[in-house]
C-alpha cells in the first residue's frame, strides 16, 4: 500500500521549507496527504494550478454533507466546512459587498500617516530598551492592533482580552478552546456594536451600524472576523519579513542603501516564508480534474499557496529571499474572488515598518541563530513567539531558549463560554475569516 504522508511536515527551522514539501512539490503538482486530524485530502502545489483554483467556482468552503466532511484540524476557523452549499456564494458576496467600502484605496490612504505616527512610537520605545530584546513583543505584535482598532473603532486597552480570544480561536488542536475563543470574540462585538450604536464615532463599526438593514448579529461577527484577520496575519508578516532580512544581512543592507526598493521588498518578504504544507483548504462542489487526477465531489482540496509562491518556474531559487526580486504575483493574499480585502492595509503596515526600522537601527542583528527562531505552536496563523535582535555593539547576544514544550505565548485565562454564540454566527464569522486571509505559517 502507497504511503499517504501526514501534515503538517516537519520543518527544519522557522525560516527553512519541510524536505517532505519539496520532495513532494519535485514530483508533481497535486498529492494525496492525510491531514493533521488523519483525514485525507488533496494537496495542490504547483503555482499555476493553485492560482488557477484559488479563483475556481468548483470548490467552495461549504459541503453538502458536513459532518461527513474530511477536517484540516480541530480548529472552529479552518477546521471543516462552513456555510451551506446553496447559498455560499451568496453569503460570500454580500459579505464582501458590505466590507468593500470601509477598505477603499482612499481609506487606506488615509491611515498611511497614523500608521507612520504608531510605528515611530513604537520604535522610540524599542531604542530604549536592553539587549537583547524582543522586536516581535516591541513592535510586530502591537503595530497591527493599534492600527486594526483604530480602523474598527475598537478600544485598544482590551487588546490583551481580544487577542487571548483570537489565539484561543487560531488553536487547531483544541476545538473546545477554539470554539469558546470564537464564541467570546463574538459576545464581545455585540457589546461594542451596542455602544457604538448609543454613542457613534467615524469608525467601520459605527459605519456598519448605521447601514441599513445589517443586523447588530452580523456586524458583530463581520468585525470580529477583521479583528482576528486584521491583526493576526500582519503580526506573522512583520516578524517573519524581519526575521529573513537579517538572516542575510546582505539584504538588509540593500534595502539601507537603497530604500526605494522597499516596496517591491514587501511584496519579497510576503513570499518568503517557508511552509510546512497545508494551506488554503477548499471542498471539491463537483467532480474534477487537476492536472491529470480525478477529484470526486465533497473530497477536500488543499491550495497551498505557500509551496506555490516557492515554485522555482514562476520564482528562481526560491529559498533565497531576494529584495531585488519582482514577486507581487505571490499567492499569499489568494486570488480571485476570495482575495484578501485587507491586504492594501497590510502592505501600508509593513512598508511603514522597514521604512523606518532600517535606517533607524542599521545595525540590527538577530541575537540567536536563525536555527534557534521558535514558533508558536498548535496556531492557525503560526509565526514566530518572539524574535530576540541587537543593534549596538558588536558580535553575537545570544538570548536563552527555553525548550520548545514551553513555547507559548502568556495570555489570560478564557472565561466559560460554552455555546455562547450561535452556531450560525459562528460560521458567519469563521467564514469571513477563511475566505480571506492567508496563513504563512
């Protein structure tokens, strides 16, 4: 009997791919796996089919039998199937069509200098501090909140309630905690859809209370959704991006002597990150045909967008993280359709981050082998838990590295929320959440 190899793959370190991955990846573009749960499921590889699919109306997040339906993981986010078949693409339009304007090029623009005013904070405080410290605690982990609830209109002195919640939701292991994670998210927008509609500010909240015929139901799930989306991924994006720039040190200086490459550096740095397999899961509406194999309807189809943003035909030597590279044809924000409404948002964040990182601090190192960077375990989104960097001084500092058993990340204690939230609310907000953001892992 064929061996079927089991995700996720063992990765060698954060910044390195998992050998299973690109073994995999070298003999063809789509591969049947077992996911983490042990069910089966197709994973897509190849570049130009996962594009091509990303924006195929045969797949779907729904299945006509869902609790028959292949799992990812425990998780109430990405675990299985969301929505109901019939109306998922109704669903999904009408939620994009009530998001669509609060993410306008215009209001993107607008936040530009906010964005610019939180992140030289942020920095002012980092040069404060001792060697070595964490940049990921200093700045990676606070910019996208200050920022997410300044656009939401969410009070930012609850950022360490609301991102326990999150994380508790992101847990693919523990489907009890993810679900009490989503369902307190979600208690917590109703209250502040209620005090946004007693006392109204120029906030997307506000803005969403006052459109007509939106239930204070969905507008707290649809906020909540952006919450976790708006935040989570551009943590990972931050630390991730930093993390490869001064793994070779060569690129940092680049972008040092030649800050107008920034931009198309992003787009580099959002590619980069190596992946342990999985991605974006999808289930088959109908019969069909990938690149030669036949997949029956209901079977789940994984497109995983980050071995595809590692295809060596569309990105020579993909491993090596090049700022000079033109990579804005990376899959990280998915495509299509279902591609992600606040990546505008996200490429602010990040270019605002190493504008002003890099010439500020030149010498920024990181303070541990690249080999000894841990990652946050059992998380959707993944990431680093901390990146330990120096900048004064000369030669290594190395920062001590507990074992990974204790690698987690303290938040508080969630209070009891068993079945506090619908379950049709919960798939709104977990489907909004899926549909749109990636997961760099």
């Amino acid at each position: 009997m064929n061996h079927v190899p089991q995700l996720p793959f063992e990765k060698p370190h954060a910044l390195a791919a998992a050998p299973e991955l690109l073994d995999l990846r070298s003999r063809g573009s789509i591969h049947r796996v077992r996911t983490a749960v042990g069910d089966e499921a197709w994973l897509v590889t190849d570049y130009a089919q996962v594009r091509a699919l990303l924006d195929d109306d045969r797949l779907g997040r729904a299945h006509p039998e869902p609790e028959k339906a292949a799992r990812t993981g425990h998780s109430a986010l990405f675990g299985g199937p969301l929505g109901n078949i019939d109306t998922e693409r109704a669903d999904h339009a009408r939620m994009r069509g009530l998001l669509r304007p609060h993410f306008t090029p215009a209001h993107m623009r607008a936040l530009r200098p906010r964005v610019g005013e939180l992140t030289t904070r942020l920095l002012d405080e980092l040069e404060k501090q001792d060697q070595p410290a964490d940049l990921h605690a200093a700045v990676a982990l606070p910019l996208p909140i200050l920022v997410i609830c300044a656009l939401l209109g969410v009070p930012y002195e609850d950022r360490d309630r609301f991102h326990a919640w999150t994380q508790a939701a992101a847990d693919t292991v523990d489907g009890t905690r993810s679900e009490q994670g989503l369902a307190a998210l979600f208690d917590y927008g109703l209250r502040l859809v209620a005090r946004k509609r007693a006392d109204p500010a120029d906030d997307v909240i506000s803005r969403l209370c006052a459109t007509e015929g939106v239930p204070d139901t969905e507008i707290a799930s649809l906020t909540m959704a952006l919450l976790f989306a708006g935040h989570e991924t551009t943590v990972v994006q931050i630390g991730l991006g930093t993390a490869h720039l001064l793994a070779d040190r060569t690129q940092w200086q680049t972008l040092l002597t030649q800050p107008e490459l920034i931009p198309g550096a992003v787009e580099e740095l959002l590619r980069a990150p190596a992946k342990g397999g999985g991605g974006i899961p999808r289930y088959a509406r109908t019969s069909l045909e990938i690149d030669g194999t036949t997949v029956q309807a209901g079977e789940l189809v994984l497109l995983d967008n980050g071995a595809a943003n590692h295809d060596p035909t569309v990105f020579p030597e993909p491993a090596r993280t090049d700022v000079t590279r033109s990579a804005a044809q990376h899959l990280t924000f998915g495509h299509g359709a279902r591609y992600c409404l606040g990546a505008p948002l996200a490429r602010i964040e990040l270019r605002e981050v190493f504008a002003q990182l890099i010439p500020r601090f030149p010498n920024m190192r990181l303070a541990v082998e690249p080999e000894r960077l841990r990652t946050r375990p059992n998380v959707l989104t993944g990431g680093l838990l901390e990146l330990p960097v120096a900048w004064r001084g000369s030669g290594a500092v190395q920062a001590p590295a507990p074992p990974l058993d204790s690698a987690t990340e303290a938040y508080p204690r969630l209070p009891g929320h068993d079945a506090a939230m619908p379950s049709t609310i919960m798939s709104t907000a977990a489907r909004i959440v899926s549909a749109d953001i990636s997961r760099p892992r």
